[in-house]
C-alpha cells in the first residue's frame, strides 16, 4: 500500500468513527469514538487536516477538489 493510500484510508476511517459519536445514543460508546478519532488523527494523518474538522461529508475520498 502507497503511503497516500494508507493516510487517505485512515482519514476515511477517522472520519467513519466521527460519525458514529455524533450518531450514537451510548455516551460511553460516543466517548470511545472520540478518543479512538483522536487516535488515528495524529502524526502524517494529521498533517493535512484542518483543525476543528471533525467530520467530512460522506462524498470527500480525501482527494483534491
């Protein structure tokens, strides 16, 4: 795997997990999504990230516009 792929893959997945603790009515399940996004933005990942970005639309593959 390219490491283009791999960061866009765990933006998608970093993403994902967003949505699940805005969605999800288990306060201990949103609070682990939030920590579990946090975890996987960090590093590379992270770099090209805008800051206060929690989720992206369900359209963005982390491409260019």
């Amino acid at each position: 795997m390219a490491p283009g792929d791999f960061v866009r893959t765990i933006k998608q997945l970093a993403d994902l997990v967003g949505q699940v603790s805005i969605i999800t009515t288990d306060p201990e399940m949103a609070a682990s999504a939030r920590a579990a996004v946090d975890l996987l933005r960090r590093d590379v990942v992270a770099a090209g990230i805008v800051p206060g970005a929690l989720v992206a639309s369900a359209t963005d593959d982390g491409g260019p516009s």
